[in-house]
C-alpha cells in the first residue's frame, strides 16, 4: 500500500484601504498577473519543498459585502 500526501491550505485576507486604492487602479490584465504572481510563488514554495508530481493552486479575489468579515466566508 503507498501514502500519498495531500496538503491543503486556504487562507482569506480582506484587503486594506491601501490596498483597495491600488487593486481599483488596476486594469484586468495587471490584476490577472499579479494572480498569475502569487500562483507561481505558492507552487514554486510547494515545488522546493515537496517531490510532488502534483501542485493545483486556485489564487481569487472574491467582492464581499462590507459588512462581512473574513471569518463570516
């Protein structure tokens, strides 16, 4: 019998006012790279440390209401 092993992480962090001001200048294609950034950084991470045949990375920005925290998602 073999193990394989699975790891899982979701993380949510709701932007700052800052942080708000840039991702509203930005323009779909800059967002996407930056996604697309993110993404590689996190396999590459996974990558250094595992001997993994497979590395799925899902990177979203989502629009909550203002009122939810992301504790609430």
């Amino acid at each position: 019998m073999k193990h394989v092993l699975i790891v899982e992480v979701t993380t949510k962090d709701v932007f700052d006012a800052e942080m708000e001001e840039i991702y509203a200048v930005l323009t779909p294609e800059q967002r996407a790279e930056r996604i697309g950034v993110m993404k590689a950084e996190v396999v590459q991470l996974f990558a250094d440390e595992l001997d993994s045949e497979e590395i799925t990375v899902t990177v979203r920005v989502e629009e909550i209401p203002e009122e939810v925290t992301p504790n609430e998602r």
